[in-house]
C-alpha cells in the first residue's frame, strides 16, 4: 500500500477510551438523578410562596421544580446565544 492510500484510510477511534467515558458519564447522570430526587423527596411539606404580587401556598417539591425549570430554560436561551455569538 502506499503512503497516499494509507492517508486516505478513514480515522477509528478507539473504543475503549470513548466506551470508559460513556459509562463514567452515565454514572455520574445516575447519581446527580438520586441525588435530587432524594433532595425533593425530603422537601415535601407546605410552603408559603410571594413572588411579584403573587402570594400562595405550596409544596416545596413544585416550588423547587418550577424554579429549576425556569432556570434551566434561561441557561439554555444564554447558552444557544452564546454558541450562535461565537459561530458569526
């Protein structure tokens, strides 16, 4: 074979390198999830809530998931701007 056709021969990754990352990524995914739903788990009693003029009365769990939410939206809206900025 010679050099040229050598170069031309598609690049494969090693397995074993990206397959160890999957699985460390997995894990860590697994414990972050057991993580917080052990933490919403042991924040369910009532909870009086004043945001704005907005005053009611709810369980932590809700409030805690309705803000995470909230802020997960606004992290992805930076973050997708930030890409777009840096892609111009």
């Amino acid at each position: 074979m010679t050099r040229g056709q050598d170069e031309r021969r598609p690049i494969v990754e090693e397995e074993g390198g990206a397959g160890v990352l999957a699985r460390v990524r997995l894990a860590l995914a697994v414990v972050a999830l057991a993580a917080l739903t052990l933490f919403l788990l042991q924040n369910l009693q009532e909870v009086q809530v004043h945001f704005l003029w907005f005053d009611w009365s709810t369980r932590m769990l809700w409030a805690l998931l309705a803000s995470a939410a909230v802020g997960a939206v606004i992290a992805a809206i930076l973050f997708g701007a930030l890409l777009r900025r840096g892609r111009q």
